[in-house]
C-alpha cells in the first residue's frame, strides 16, 4: 500500500474510485435485473 507520490491522498483518491466504480456497478446490475425482470 505504498506509493510514490502523496500516498495518503492517492489512497485516498483511490478509494474513493473503488466506491464510485461499486456503486457504478450495483446500480447497472439493479436496472439490469429489473429490466430483465421487465422483459421476461
């Protein structure tokens, strides 16, 4: 977990990416299911 430059604000951004990638997907995979739920 170390990096080369700024490694508490790189974490920091990196964590924050993770988050808006999970939350990215879990809405995708929501809308997913319901439209599939829709269609069948």
């Amino acid at each position: 977990m170390s990096s080369v430059i700024n490694p508490r604000q790189n974490g920091h951004l990196v964590a924050t990416a993770t988050s808006h990638l999970v939350v990215t997907a879990s809405i995708l995979m929501i809308l997913y299911v319901l439209a599939a739920g829709w269609l069948w």
